[in-house]
C-alpha cells in the first residue's frame, strides 16, 4: 500500500456536512436518500439524522480507510469512485470499485473492528461520513428512528454476507462459508 497517498492528508479533517456549500448539501441529502438505509424516511428524521453527517474530498489515490485500522463509520460515495483493495503477497489486489451512491464501512457502526481491506480513492472524490459514536448518541435520543436504522443495517449486512457466501459456493471453497 506504499504507493497511496496516507491517510487524512495534514489539515485535512471531517467537517460537518451543515459547512458545506449549500448545493453540495442538496447533492449530498440526494445522494443519501436513494441509499437503502436512508430511502424513505420522513423530513423529520432527516432534521435528526442530518447533524450526524460529516463531508470530506479526498484527492485520487488518497487512503480513506486503511487495512487493519479501527473502524470508525461508514462512507457514502456523493461522487467519484473509490477502490477496495488487499495486499497479498507482493500484489495489490482490487476486491471491488464502487461509484457515486455506493456505499461501504456500514458494519463499523455496529462494532469497532478493524477494517477488513484498505479503500482508496479514485480520482477527486467526495465522501459522506457517518460515524459510531454520533449515530449510538441519535440511538439514544431518538429509539424509534434508531431502530429502523439498525433493522435497515442489519438486511443490508444480511445481503451482503449472503452474496459473499454465493460467490464462495460459486468457487467451490465452501470451507469458509458463514452459517446461516
């Protein structure tokens, strides 16, 4: 992973999405809201949820979250693309490139582990980040909204597993499937 750029460039932060400019924020709330774990929620929620997002732009090749590192949120894509990628061995190996709407590190608002792969940007690319500790504060604030969060969570982690279990099965390596 030497040849990307490290993370969080010095001087680069997070900054809450409420300081961004005010298209940005429209194209941003779009974005999010088409995404499976905000689709459909009432202006309400939307008044609660929108002070728990924060907003970065990474420059191409930058690291946005490396192998190993404690997961901290999860990152919705508003435009470019990012990579996931693994070392082995002596090779860089591309595990998926995801675009604008995509979004990845949703199982880091659940528990702190270590990040399973390294997510490098590509190209200029604008991230929206939700992060543990704000979303366990809204949990606690607002238990309803919380709920349908973690429910909506759980189906998209539920999915995903499954699809890795498939491609698995697919390779014949069933050795490794998780138990349903």
């Amino acid at each position: 992973m030497e040849r990307f750029k490290r993370l969080d460039s010095p001087g680069v932060e997070w900054a809450p999405i409420h300081t961004a400019r005010p298209d940005s924020i429209g194209e941003a709330i779009k974005t999010l809201s088409q995404t499976l774990l905000f689709e459909g929620l009432s202006t309400r929620d939307w008044r609660h949820l929108t002070p728990l997002f924060h907003h970065r732009q990474f420059a191409d090749d930058e690291i946005v979250c490396a192998y190993g590192t404690p997961g901290l949120g999860m990152y919705i894509i508003v435009s470019g693309a990012v990579k996931v990628v693994m070392d082995r061995g002596s090779e860089t190996l591309e595990l998926a490139r995801l675009q604008s709407g995509d979004f990845f590190g949703e199982m880091s608002l659940i528990d702190d582990y270590d990040r399973s792969a390294t997510v490098v940007a590509v190209g200029e690319t604008r991230l929206i980040g939700i992060f543990r500790p704000q979303l366990q504060e809204l949990i606690v604030q607002r238990p309803k909204l919380g709920v349908v969060l973690l429910n909506r969570l759980a189906i998209i982690i539920v999915h995903r597993l499954r699809e890795a279990n498939r491609m698995l099965v697919e390779k014949g390596d069933t050795s490794r499937l998780a138990h349903q």
